[in-house]
C-alpha cells in the first residue's frame, strides 16, 4: 500500500512536469533510486511523501534540463553520419 502511494506522489510530480507518460515513468525509475542512494539524508521534519515528491520534482527539471543538451547531440550525430559518405567521394 505505501509503495503505491509513493509511486503515485512520484508519478504525479513528474507528470505535471514533464507532460510526458513515457518521461514521467521515466523519471519515477530515477527517484526511487535516488531515494534509496539518498536515504540516510531523510529528515524526520517532512513526511517521507513529501521528500519524495521533491525528488521527484528535481529529477523532472533535471530531464527538461538536459533534453536540449541530448537533442543537440543526437542532431550532431546524424549531421556527421550525413556527411560521411560526402567525405569518401
């Protein structure tokens, strides 16, 4: 029941943020390890819930963050392959 709840605070953090179901469950995957690295940091002045929607919350940005970074990437990437075979004539 606990696990449920959880994934579901988590779920619903990293929804509102990434707007994406795909990135969301994505981003509920890296929370919860994230918790459990991070868990001798748990302080007893939240509820766990809390801290883990937090979580949540900055593991959303942190994706939105580093998408334009992967995209710019993964576009260099195809411009090389594209320009390979003009470099072998």
């Amino acid at each position: 029941m606990a696990r449920n709840c959880c994934s579901s605070l988590a779920s619903s953090a990293a929804l509102a943020v990434t707007l994406d179901k795909a990135d969301a469950e994505d981003v509920v995957q890296e929370t919860f390890l994230k918790a459990y690295r991070q868990l001798d940091r748990f302080e007893e002045r939240s509820s766990f819930g809390t801290w883990l929607h937090r979580i949540a919350w900055n593991c959303s940005v942190d994706l939105l963050r580093a998408r334009p970074k992967r995209e710019q990437a993964d576009r260099g990437n195809a411009d090389a392959c594209q320009t390979i075979p003009n470099r072998l004539h």
